[in-house]
C-alpha cells in the first residue's frame, strides 16, 4: 500500500467536503481542548452552541480555571456526561496552578503529548488531537470514525474495543499516520469517517477516493466492519422524583412557589454535585410502570404525562432509568434531610440531569401557572 497515494487521494477529498467548524480554524490548543471535550458523546450540531458559548464566557484557561464550579455546570446543563465538565474546571485549575511564566505566545496551556495526556479527562484520543491539531505533533487521534476506516482499510475483523483490539489499532494507525502532516492527516482522516466511510454504506466504495487501497472493499466485508466487543446488559432501574409545591399566599396572592432539592454528593456518581428532587428508588417496577417490555427494549428516551406525574423514560450507556416526578401540592414543606427550598423560578440557577430537565421543560409550565 503506498502511503503517499493514500494521503494524496485523502488529502484531495478532504479539501473539497471538509465541513467549516470553528475548531479547525484555530491553533489555540485551549479552544481545541474545550472543542474536544464538548464533542465527546454529543453531536456537532448540538456541540457547537456550547463551544461558542464556553469560549465567549470563558476566553483563556485562566477565565475557566477562575470560575466556580456550579457556573461551569450549569453552562454544561444538557449536554450530559457532566464528569467531562467537572474535569475541565479541574484540569484549568491545575493548568494555572502548575503554570511557569507565558511562553511566547503568551499561553500556559501545556505542549507535550504527555503533559496534555495527563490532565484529568484526557485518554489517548483527545490528547492525540490537542497534540496534533494544536502544535502538530506526529500523535494519531483515534476516534470511533477513525477505527472503522483503519478496520475497513486494512480488513481488521478484531474488536477494536478490547484492550488487545486497541493496542493492534494503535499500531497500524502509527504506521499510517503521516509524520510530516499530522495536523492534516487527523483531520481528514476524521472528517471521512464522519461523512463519507459511515457505518452504513450505500453504494459509497462504488466512488470511494480511496477504494483502489481498501482491503475490506476488495474482500466483500466492508459492510461487516468495525467489530465490538458483545455490549454489556443494559440495567432497568425505576426512580421516583417527588415535586413538593407549596404555595405561599399573602393577601390572596400567591406570592411563591417553593419547593425541594438536595444535590448529590457521592464523587463516583456521574451526576456528582448536580440537583434533583428528592427520590426513591423501587427494586422492581411499580405495578403501574407504563412502560412495557416492548418500550424497554426500544431503549427510546420518550415521556408521558398527566396533571400530577410525568413519566421519563431515560437511557444513559449501561442504565435504563424510569423516572416518575410526582407533584406533591403541599400546605407545609416536608422536612427531608439535605434538601433546601428554593422558590420554583430560581430552578434555572440550579445545574439538573439531562433527566430532570427533560422532567421540568414537560411540567415548569404547569408548575409556574
Ligand atoms: S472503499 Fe468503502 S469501506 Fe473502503 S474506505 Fe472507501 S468507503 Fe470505506
């Protein structure tokens, strides 16, 4: 296979469909990083509201690192992963503590690949494509559009989710990567995966660029390509929200709306210092769960709703959540160890799971009358 045809051929095709996105036209290794982080588990589309956001609010990894944690999540709300924001902030944090003196250009922001690897919230892949992107460093950015054009290129049937899969993968991209380019190389081998060698293929090897290289193109299993490792089961769990209301009334005028939340407080949970309602959680589905076998095998996210309950159904990568947030109407407060009340229109100030929000943009309106 030669390796220059290839990156000629990529090269070509990449000039020609890459899409216009903010990340690519920067070498500030600071917004590279915010890019790639946001990116990971979300979509472009969805991505690129946040990223113009964080940047506009947070300029340098100096503005970042000085903000308050409970700022950054919030600005995260919806995007879901929050461990990814919450090592952000700690990462600025210790990028500042750990600064010497600006260099040249003025940034602090760190310039070896082993520097930036070792910054919490970074593995292999981002640090690969700050390396890369940023300074141009000779590092590959594997990422799962990478993975399935190295299998297909090279006809690769191992998981590449496996340790053993991952080691092999990292190799062949080592040989394939292009040392004198690799800022180039990473971002188009990235964008072809990303939009013309997708996981279905329709008739694309028939015009493929780089068909005359590919090895699962000549051999018939393209289509088969990438293989992962059998996922694990997927556990239900059922939770129940509870919505305390209580109105208070002044004169005859309901003057506010409080209500209950509590934050959590367990550093492995993935929604560490986030808010919800208080919650029970049911070993078994209640007997009037509305969700069917057939719904939990969907794995679709959807909601129901009446007057007093919206019913959530939610699925995060192992867990399939049935929420019920239940509206208690309430003459006095409950006492419930942890909690604090807050007026209902101060929820915004709040940083809640994707879960919870989804629960509140269903009922606020209701709530709120
Ligand atoms: S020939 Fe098909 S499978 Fe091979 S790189 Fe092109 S699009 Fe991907």
């Amino acid at each position: 296979m030669s390796k220059s045809l290839i990156y000629s051929h990529l090269y070509a095709w990449y000039e020609v469909n890459r899409r216009n996105l903010p990340w690519r036209e920067t070498e500030d290794p600071y917004a590279i990083w915010l890019s790639e982080i946001i990116l990971q588990q979300t979509r472009v589309a969805q991505g690129l509201d946040y990223y113009r956001r964080f940047l506009a609010r947070w300029r340098t990894v100096e503005d970042l690192a000085a903000a308050d944690e409970a700022e950054v999540l919030r600005e995260w709300q919806g995007l879901g992963y929050y461990s990814r924001a919450r090592n952000l902030h700690k990462a600025a944090k210790m990028i500042v503590e750990k600064a010497s003196p600006a260099r040249g250009d003025g940034s602090i922001f760190p310039r070896t690949f082993d520097e930036i690897r070792a910054l919490p919230g970074i593995g292999d892949y981002t640090a690969g494509a700050i390396a890369s992107f940023a300074y141009n460093l000779p590092y590959p950015a594997m990422d799962g559009n990478v993975y399935r054009v190295v299998a297909r290129l090279l006809d690769i049937d191992e998981p590449f989710d496996t340790s053993a899969g991952k080691k092999l993968f990292h190799n062949e991209i080592e040989k394939l990567l292009d040392r004198e380019n690799p800022r180039l190389f990473n971002s188009a081998i990235m964008e072809f995966g990303a939009l013309y060698c997708t996981p279905v293929l329709g008739d694309a090897c028939a015009t493929c660029p780089l068909s005359d290289f590919c090895l699962a193109h000549a051999h018939g299993t393209a289509e088969l390509l990438p293989v992962r490792k059998p996922r694990p089961k997927v556990r239900d769990r059922w939770l129940d929200y509870h919505i305390y209301i209580n109105e208070q009334m002044v004169n005859d005028q309901m003057v506010n709306v409080f209500t209950l939340i509590h934050r959590r407080e367990n550093p492995k949970d993935i929604w560490y210092h986030l808010y919800e309602f208080p919650c029970e959680e049911h070993p078994n589905a209640p007997i009037n769960d509305p969700y069917g076998e057939a719904d939990r095998m969907n794995e679709v996210n959807k909601e129901m709703v009446n007057d007093k309950m919206v019913n959530v159904l939610h699925t995060l990568s192992h867990q399939r959540l049935h929420a019920r947030f239940i509206i208690h109407k309430v003459s006095v407060l409950p006492q419930i160890e942890g909690t604090i009340a807050i007026p209902l229109s101060a929820l915004d100030e709040y940083a809640f799971s994707r879960l919870t929000l989804r629960a509140l943009d269903t009922l606020l309106p209701s709530l709120l009358r």
